[in-house]
C-alpha cells in the first residue's frame, strides 16, 4: 500500500510536469509563429498602400490634363475596354484618346473609389472600384464602376488592363450631384405682399441625399395650411421628385423638370374631401434671395381654379441673443 501511495506521489508531478511542458512548447510555438504571421499581415499592408497611393497618382495625374502622362501610366501594351467592349490598346491610342477627352473637357476632373482589392502576389492586383468624373463646373458627375489589372514593373506600378463596367446612374455620389441643383432652396422664406403668407423653411437630410421643406400658408379667407415636402432623386422616372403631404389630409406627388433659371414642377394628389387634384408651379429664381412662384392649370375635382403668382424673399437669421 505504502508502496502504491509512493508511487503515486511520484506520478502526479511528473503528469503535472508533462501538462506544463506541453502547454509551454505550444506557448512557444505560437510565439515563433507569431513574428511570421504579423510579417505577412504587415507586408500585405504595405502592398495595399502602395497600391492605394499609386491609384491616387493616377487621379491627380489626370487631373493635370497631360495626356502623354496618363499614357504612360499604362504598360506599354496596356489596354483600356470602355462600356460598349470597345478596346484601346498600346500608349500611343490611350494618350490620343485622352488627348480628345482633354481637348473637349478641358475642366474634367476624377476621383478614384476603392471597392475592392485583391493581391495576386507581390507584382499582380486587382482592383474594383468606382470612377467619379465631373466633366465641367456645370454638368453633373458621372459615377462609373470598373475593374482594373494592375501589375508593377521594378518599383513602379502600371495599368495592364483597365474596363468600364456600367455608369452608376443611381449611386449616392450621383443622387448627392443631381440634388445639388436645387441648394439654393435651403433656407427660410416668407412670401412678399399679396392677401395671404406663406413661410418655408428648407433643409437638407442627413444623408445630403434629400431636400425636406415645411410650409405653411395663412390668409384672411383661407384656412391655414401647413405640411411637409420630401424633394428626392426617384430612381423610376430618373428624375427629381417630391412627395407633399398636408395637415389636412391631402397628399400630392410632383415631377420637377429643370427650365433655364427655374424649375417646373407638375404634380397631382388628391385633397381632403378626396377630389383629384392637379396643377403646375413654376420656380423661378429672380436674383439673390427671391423666387417668384407661379401656380397654374390648377383643377381641383371638376373645378378649374385660378392662377396663383407670390414672390418669395429669403428670411435672415435671427439675432443671436
């Protein structure tokens, strides 16, 4: 028995002793690979910002409108396939080609997007992203997604293959650029003279993606009317619309359709008492701080009801107390 209890004794710390070693080999191991596996990452890393920097090289260098630049950007056997599967090969086509593009939008600029990056090894990428292209101070950006091959000779990267993939006509950059053409709504207006008043106050969403406008309008013989307007892209008709709805129940749709220095906006809901209704409003900005307002073609059920015209002038702010 004696003996058995000895022999248990001296089994137990060297169990005890095997469990540690093992849990401290394994401790070790991890450590020696440790090192190895934050290497990778690391390098992985640098790779990704070497990549990210020289894409950002290629927006500003486009920026510049020096076409031999951009073409150098490029393999020389480098490849450009636009939308339509057209296919622009070899420097001397890209930098004719981006020549024209510079000739014709002399004030085009590009922002480059990352979706996604993918490192086949230390000389070969792929990159998916999105174009942003304004090509003038007044035309709206252009929003297009690509893919691209990009494969580094010594210490530089190259363009090999790049494709256009599809315009994103309603991606949020586009939307955002498309709403900017009505930013001079935002503010605080009071209707100028006539025999009723009316006060909006316009303002952004938080997401810049849309106008949100409170009204209200009051007169001798009028009964007050108040409500809200939402003014949006709407991806359907692919162009800029708003949804009205009033404290007394009414509710009207509209299509707003740019018009030299104003706005048509043509809209039809239904009313309180549940008649159709439709009319036209015409914006139009007349100078610094005032719209004048055409209302027209207004039908209410079966009765025609007549123009309304008002001018709007832009409220200050209040004094700060």
């Amino acid at each position: 028995m004696k003996e058995n209890r000895s022999l248990s004794r001296l089994i137990r710390p060297i169990g005890l002793f095997a469990v540690v070693s093992i849990l401290g080999v394994m401790a070790l191991q991890a450590h020696w690979n440790e090192p190895k596996a934050l290497a990778a990452f690391s390098t992985q890393q640098d790779k990704e910002k070497e990549v990210q920097a020289y894409l950002t090289e290629v927006a500003a260098t486009f920026n510049k409108h020096d076409a031999k630049a951009v073409g150098a950007l490029f393999l020389p056997e480098g490849e450009l396939v636009d939308a339509d599967g057209n296919v622009l090969k070899t420097r001397a086509a890209l930098e004719e080609h981006y020549g024209a593009i510079f000739k014709t939008k002399p004030q085009s600029q590009l922002a480059v997007t990352k979706e996604t990056l993918r490192l086949i090894s230390d000389n070969l990428a792929m990159f998916d992203g999105q174009a942003l292209v304004k090509p003038s101070p007044q035309e709206p950006q252009r929003q297009t997604r690509f893919a691209a091959v990009l494969s580094k000779q010594g210490n530089q990267w190259y363009i090999a293959s790049i494709r256009d993939l599809e315009d994103i006509e309603n991606g949020t950059e586009a939307i955002k650029e498309k709403m900017q053409a009505l930013n001079w709504l935002v503010g605080e207006w009071v209707q100028e003279g006539g025999n009723f008043t009316i006060h909006t106050k316009c303002r952004w969403s938080e997401d810049k993606m849309s106008l949100i406008q409170q009204f209200k309008i009051v007169g001798a013989n009028l009964k007050e009317l108040s409500g809200t307007q939402r003014i949006s892209w709407d991806p359907a008709t692919e162009k800029i619309k708003s949804w009205t709805h009033d404290t007394q129940g009414g509710y009207a749709e509209a299509l707003w359709t740019h018009n030299g220095n104003g706005w048509i906006v043509k809209s039809t809901g239904t009313n309180s008492d549940g008649d159709a209704c439709s009319m036209t409003m015409v914006y139009q900005q007349a100078g610094e701080g005032r719209i004048d307002l055409y209302s027209r073609d207004r039908i209410a059920g079966d009765e025609v009801m007549p123009d309304v015209a008002a001018t709007l002038v832009r409220k200050p702010p209040e004094a700060k107390p």
